[in-house]
C-alpha cells in the first residue's frame, strides 16, 4: 500500500489503502479483477501464502512475505454446530481441514487444591526446547524437502488403502468422509513436525 495523505486530514485517512502488485490479492475474486458487494469475505479454501501487507496511519508498516498460521482454539462442544451456515462449511471442505479433538470432559473426576500436581519440570524444559528448535528452523527461499523412506512410503500406502475402504457406504467414516478423506495427508503433515522435532 502506498502513503499517499498529507496535511492536517491525514488522522482521517484509512487505515490501510489496498493497491498490490501482481501476485498479491485480498480476496479470492479480487485476483481476477471482480468486484464484490461484501466487504469482508470468509476463507474457506486453502491460501497459497502471498505477501500480507497492512500500513496504518500512525504506526509504522508491517508485511509478512510468506505468511504460515498454525492455529489452535479451545471451543464449548456447541460452538460448531452454531456456525451459521455450518453445512456449508463443511460441503466446501472448510471443517475437515482442521485436525479436532473432543477428549471426555473428566468432570467429577479432576484433581483439586493441593492433590493436583506440580509441572514436570523436565517435561516443561523438553516441550520450551522442541519449540525453540522448530522456530530455529532455517527459512530460505525454498521449501524444506522431507523424503520418505521406502518403509514410511510403503507404511503410508497401506494407511491409505486402509483409510480408503472405511470411506465406502457402511464404512467406519461414512459419517466423516470429508474430514477422514484427508487424514492421510494430515498425517503426513505431523509426521514431518514430528521428524523436525527430533
């Protein structure tokens, strides 16, 4: 975005003025040049990473060349089932890139006041040093290259096939074939985090 207010009125300005290069967009039909009507559209399909750019009046800028989010959210077991438009999100593949976890809820059963127990300290340092050492990961200009070994390709071929018969009718993921067709690929996903991390 480029400064273009001067003079007493500036404090009035935007905060952001959008005028990209080529390669850089705001929304999906912004990179083919089509208007829309609303002004902020939800982000259902994958993002391929381009510039983030944000200048605001009083404040100096801030770009992210390659912008990568991982993101985790604690939600009440309602909240998904409220989504407006829940079974459109869904349809669209949205929900299923998210990896979930719905562990029992334990209450009646949790430790309290002085039986519950201190932090492990050695588990607190190994979790702060396998942190640090996937943010020390080198970023250069090309992406890692993680290869499988003839064991983990050959293991991973048989996860797939067997992931893949429980997708058919009367399987065990009928009910959840969006988000279990991607299991394999999300799997490999942690292993590679995984891999890092030792």
């Amino acid at each position: 975005a480029h400064k273009i207010y001067t003079g007493p009125y500036k404090t009035d300005a935007p905060d952001i003025i959008l005028g990209y290069n080529k390669g850089y967009r705001v929304s999906w039909e912004a990179a083919i040049g089509q208007p829309t009507d609303a002004l902020f559209h939800d982000n259902k399909k994958a993002w391929s990473g381009e510039a983030i750019l944000v200048d605001r009046i009083g404040r100096p800028p801030v770009r992210v060349d390659r912008p990568a989010l991982t993101l985790a959210l604690c939600l009440q077991p309602g909240v998904i089932e409220a989504l407006p438009h829940g079974g459109a999100w869904r349809g669209e593949g949205a929900l299923a890139r998210i990896l979930w976890a719905a562990p029992p809820h334990g209450l009646g059963t949790r430790l309290t006041g002085a039986a519950v127990p201190p932090l492990d300290e050695r588990a607190t340092l190994e979790y702060d040093r396998v942190l640090r050492l996937l943010l020390d990961v080198p970023s250069g200009d090309s992406p890692h290259v993680l290869t499988l070994t003839p064991e983990a390709l050959k293991a991973l071929h048989a996860f797939e096939a067997r992931i893949e018969r429980e997708l058919a009718d009367g399987g065990r993921y009928e009910e959840v074939r969006d988000w279990a067709g991607k299991a394999v690929g999300q799997s490999v996903r942690v292993a590679a985090l995984l891999a890092l991390a030792r």
